[in-house]
C-alpha cells in the first residue's frame, strides 16, 4: 500500500493526504492507495501541487500491521515522529505542526 506524505509550507511540518482529501499530521489517518489506484493518487498529486501549499509531495510505502500503518522507510518513520534530537542546550524539541511558528524550517 502507498500514502503521500509532504510538507506544509508555511509551517514545515510533516503532512500526509487523509481518506477526505484534506493534508493533516495523522499518519494513522493517511489514505492508503492500492496498485490499482494509480490514477487517483497521481491526480491528488497534481491537485495538491497546484495549491502551492504542500511541497514535496512522496509516494510513501506502507504496511498495516495490526491496523498500524508503518512507513517502510526510516526516513518517514522519523519524519511521522518528529525530530531525534532528545535536547539541545536543556530544551527539548518535538514535531512541528500545522502553522505552530509560521515559517519554512530550514
């Protein structure tokens, strides 16, 4: 199974496409896109594309385990999760989210 995972703009956060269309935080939440659906998920691609607010749309392969869904690769596991960093200088850093500090991490 396939999701699409990008990023925000304006805040930077990680996002993924739900079953509704809409780009949210959820990863539990991201549609999930047989072989078959090609098309469609092609189609959400360009849609959100041309909305200028999420950028680097993936295609992102996952697996259900247990009615989990967990990205195949590392990079989107850490993505989902947040930063790796326990604490820098005493402070503890985690996810962004949605429009939290509106600028483009960097």
């Amino acid at each position: 199974m396939e999701i699409l995972a990008g990023n925000e703009l304006t805040s930077g956060t990680a996002v993924y496409l739900d079953r509704h269309g809409n780009w949210g935080e959820s990863l539990q939440a991201a549609r999930m896109f047989g072989k078959d659906e090609a098309e469609a998920r092609d189609g959400a691609i360009a849609a959100s594309k041309a909305t200028g607010r999420i950028v680097g749309i993936e295609i992102e392969e996952v697996e259900d385990l247990n009615g989990h869904l967990i990205p195949k690769r590392m990079r989107e596991r850490i993505r989902a999760a947040g930063p790796t960093t326990i604490a820098w200088n005493g402070k503890t850093f985690g996810r962004q989210h949605l429009d939290e500090d509106g600028h483009v991490s960097i």
